[in-house]
C-alpha cells in the first residue's frame, strides 16, 4: 500500500479544494492564540487553581501599612490577633483593627497573651482561646479562625480552639520551602484533613527573600495548585522576624496579575474554610480570694519546679535596662524560709532598670484575681545585701497586662524578713495582679513564700505592717517608719540614688532574639515557645507611666 503522505494528489480534486484543510487550521490556531492573548484568564482558568492567604500575626503596629498595600491591589489578609496586646506600644490599637476590617481584612484570634498553649492547664488553656475570641467578638468583628501561638498545639489544643467556637486554627512549618520539611506538600488541600492544624508554611523572617516568596507560590502553582498560607509577623523595621516593606511591596506586584495568567487567586483563611459564625464562648472565671484566703494560690513557697529547674512553675523572670540578672532556684537548707527551696536573684553589671520574679502574667491560672475598690495586703521574705521594692502589675478584664505602681523601698537584710505592703485600692477595670520583689543594683536578693491576701479578713504579717502609701511611677523617696518586730518584718528606708536613673536603653539581657531561616524549622513536635528562664522585658518605673501597657517580650516571640 502506498504512504497517503506521499500520494499524488487525486486529479479528481480541484486544487482550490485540496489545501482548505490545512488553511482552517491555521485559522483555528491563529484564533486560539489571539484569545489567549487578549483573554489570559480564559487558558488560566484552565489550570489547577492555587490558593494563596496571606497571615499576619501578633497585632504589629507595622501591619497596618501592610493592610493598605493589599487593600489597594484588591487583596484582602488574615490579621491573627492577641487581644490582650491591641493598644499597646508599639502595637495595634482597636481603631486600627476597625480600620483593617473595614478594608475588607479578616480579624482572628491568637490568645489573649500568647502563651505556649501546650504549657497550660486545662482551665487557662481555655481561657486564653475563648476569652481572645470574646474580646474580639465584643469589638465588632466576624471571628471564625485562629492560629496557635509558636505554632505549638497538642490535640488538648486543637479540641479546645473548636470548643471555643472557632471554624480552624493554623498551625506553622508543614508546607515545603527551601527552609525545612523536605517530605511536606507544597500545600495544603483546599478541604483540609485537619481543619483544626491547618498546614503552613514556616513563618517569614529576614532571611526570606522575594524569591522565596514567589518559589512558595510557584512550587504549588506547577504541582497541581492548592493552598499556601504565608505568614508574616513585621513588615519592616529591624526585628528578627522582619520582612523589608520593598520586598513585601514587590510580592503583591507580583502575586496580583497571576489571577488572570496562572489561576491563581488570594483569599482569607475564612474564605477558604467557610462556615458560620459560631456563638461566643467565655473560659472558666478565676475569682478572687476571699477573707483569709491567699490568692498567690499556686505555687506560693516556690516548691514546684517547671521545666526549667531554676524557675519555679507559675512564676516568670523578667526586668528591664541594662544590668545581667542570673535566676537560680536554691535548695540549700538555710536558704528557704519555708519548704526546701527558694529563689536566689543576682545582678551583676548594673547599669539601670531591675530585675524581678514575677507570677506569670496569665488570666488566673498563676497570678491573683482582684476586685476594682478593693485594697490588698502584699507579701513576701526575702534577704537581701540591697535595698528591694514591689514591683506590681495588673490586668484589665481583656487581659491587658499594665505597669501600676511600686511599693516603699524595704532595707537590707542579712536574715529572713517579711515584706508586706498595702496598695491603693484597685482602679477600676482592673482583674488580676502580680507584683515581686526587684533587685535594681548589683547584689544578691533571695525571695521566698509569697501571699495575698484581700485587706479585709487579712491574717496579721510577722508583725505590725508598715502603713498602706499611695505610690506614683517612681518610688517615694522619703523614708516610712515601721517597728522592726524581732527582725521579722522589713523596715522602709529612703529611696537609694540608683532608684532614680532613668531608663534609656535595653541590655543584652532583655534584647529579643528569634531563631530565622533553617533554624527556625521544627517538626510539630518540637514547636514550643521559650522555656522558662527565658529573661522577658517587662518595663517598669523610671521607664513607662503607670497604667501603660506591658507586653513581656521574650527572646523568641514567634508564631
């Protein structure tokens, strides 16, 4: 038989006819290119589609710059909020979370004082995840999607975060990226497996570049499309975790015409999810102690051990300035006033601030309940080669932690002796308190068996109490007389000259750090945040006014 391709053409064929069939194609080719061109979305829409949100996380003032970026390429974020942070320095305030949602952005919940969930009893668990939802429910907003802290949950976590009435909680590091997971996805399904561990990729930092973005957009555009969840926690400014606003502008420059060239679409999480708004749901109330009853009610002669054996459980360190504190759990016998152990603090290299042991600023589960009118008599023991003060902090019913006030200044004392203190009466809207001895020179301070207790149906300290003192941001310098009592209660001395340096700089010790790049990957297992003894800055007199507002920011706020 002979090949058809190389055939004479048929003289039966009139030559006008015998090419028609080539030219249509030609035509139908040309037409298809020229749609194309003029129709880009039409050949994308063929494709796979990819899913990009973009999250943003922790309340940074500098993401409403970034809110505006999006609004005005018609893109809408994710903003994942801790309410207990919103009107903070250097934070979001609640006007500005209005403007963002009025742009369109989503507003979802992060915890009240983004805590490491994995950490926390039960109760506080609860409460940091639905109290945080309320607040922002109070607030105006349409709350449907979380995102856990450090990206640390357990499956205690994630049942909680759907008790609390939330549609998903996301959850960092199981999307592929040139930083870690090699044998993860390079994105999540648009109907996840699990709605309440949403699979992300690692958080942006400063060593993200705008090819890295892009890659984490592309890998999942040329495998079949998904979703990408991209979160950022600065944009701009120096932090650690700091993308450059360029590098931010460029990615939405980018990230925008691919809509129409390559179906590929940005959305918020809740978009994606779907889901109603569920019902707002308030965590268990801690409530104050009442007649007798001391409200330092965990943890109060410093017994338990956490994870860290030099920092008791429920307790925090932190300070301010510059000096080099060293915290260190002491269970040499004449060291405890009470029990084996007690808390050893040294300062070395003072320069300015304090540093101090403080109950943990939570929402109940480890610092005192309170109630606003109320006075509460202030306790602890301690020793000291230097002058020590209270420091005292408190928390709003949203869960705002604020410097308030410091107590007299409490003499020297080679030998156990009770400080004891009456405050003011509790402003109102005030919940809860914490308050701990500060060392603010160099010296060594040893603190143990802490009390509060309501003034009414107080018991009596070790002997007659120095009398109650209205104080302002800075200590009273004038000496309050008080009878020694054997020794056993601590005498008031004038302020010292160190009391009064100001604070203008931050020491190594308090300056924050984050793990970026590779080292910032860990399998789920290891997502935690800091572990206790991790020095947080908690400003206090001689740097911020009373009643501001006091983020304790460790070493390694991420997530």
């Amino acid at each position: 038989m002979s090949d058809p391709s190389t055939a004479a053409p048929s003289p039966d064929v009139p030559p006008w006819r015998r090419r028609r069939p080539v030219v249509l194609s030609s035509a139908a080719f040309l037409l298809v290119s020229l749609l194309t061109a003029l129709l880009p979305g039409t050949a994308a829409a063929q494709l796979p589609q990819t899913v990009v949100s973009l999250t943003f996380d922790d309340d940074n003032a500098d993401q409403l710059p970034a809110a505006q970026t999006l609004q005005a390429a018609g893109m809408k974020g994710t903003f994942y909020i801790p309410s207990g942070f919103v009107d903070s320095p250097d934070y979001l305030t609640r006007a500005d979370l209005t403007a963002i949602a009025g742009m369109g952005h989503e507003i979802g919940g992060h915890t009240v004082t983004h805590p490491d969930l994995t950490t926390l009893p039960s109760d506080e668990a609860k409460r940091q995840i639905c109290d945080d939802r309320v607040n922002l429910t109070n607030w105006g907003f349409r709350v449907t999607s979380f995102a856990y802290p450090f990206a640390a949950a357990i499956a205690d976590s994630e049942a909680l975060a759907q008790q609390c009435g939330y549609n998903s909680a996301r959850g960092l590091g199981d999307i592929q990226s040139r930083f870690g997971c090699a044998d993860c996805p390079f994105s999540e399904s648009m109907t996840p497996d699990d709605k309440y561990y949403l699979k992300a990729l690692d958080q942006v930092d400063n060593t993200w570049t705008l090819a890295d973005l892009q890659t984490a957009v592309t890998n999942a555009e040329t495998n079949n499309g998904g979703w990408v969840q991209i979160t950022f926690h600065h944009v701009g400014g120096s932090d650690p975790l700091a993308v450059p606003v360029q590098t931010f502008d460029d990615f939405v420059n980018w990230l925008k015409p691919r809509a129409t060239t390559n179906n590929t679409v940005v959305k918020t999480v809740d978009q994606v999810i779907g889901g109603t708004v569920n019902a707002a749901v308030n965590g268990p109330v801690v409530s104050p102690p009442g007649p007798g009853v001391n409200g330092v009610a965990q943890n109060a002669s410093l017994e338990t051990g956490s994870t860290n054996p030099n920092v008791p459980a429920c307790y925090m360190v932190g300070g301010y300035g510059e000096n080099t504190p060293t915290f260190t759990t002491t269970t040499t016998a004449p060291n405890a006033q009470e029990g084996a152990k007690a808390e050893d603090l040294s300062v070395a290299n003072y320069v300015s601030g304090d540093a101090k042991l403080l109950p943990t600023f939570d929402l109940g589960g480890c610092s005192p309940s309170v109630t606003a009118g109320r006075t509460y008599s202030l306790r602890a023991w301690y020793k000291s080669n230097t002058v020590t003060q209270f420091a005292v902090y408190t928390r709003s019913g949203v869960g705002t932690w604020s410097y308030w006030t410091s107590s007299p200044y409490f003499a020297t004392s080679s030998t156990y002796t009770q400080a004891v203190w009456t405050t003011p009466a509790i402003p109102s809207g005030v919940t809860g308190l914490s308050f701990g001895l500060n060392q603010f020179n160099n010296g060594l301070l040893t603190t143990d068996s802490y009390s509060f207790y309501d003034t009414e149906g107080a018991p009596n300290p070790a002997a007659a109490a120095p009398a109650p003192a209205q104080r302002s941001a800075k200590a009273d310098s004038s000496a309050i007389s008080t009878a020694a009592g054997d020794g056993a209660l601590a005498s008031t001395v004038p302020a010292p000259p160190e009391a009064s340096t100001p604070v203008t700089d931050t020491g190594a010790a308090y300056a924050r750090e984050a793990p970026t790049g590779d080292a910032a990957h860990h399998s789920r297992d290891q997502r935690r945040g800091p572990a206790p003894g991790t020095v947080l800055l908690v400003p206090g007199p001689n740097q911020v006014e009373p009643g501001t507002p006091v983020v304790p920011l460790e070493g390694a706020l991420t997530g």
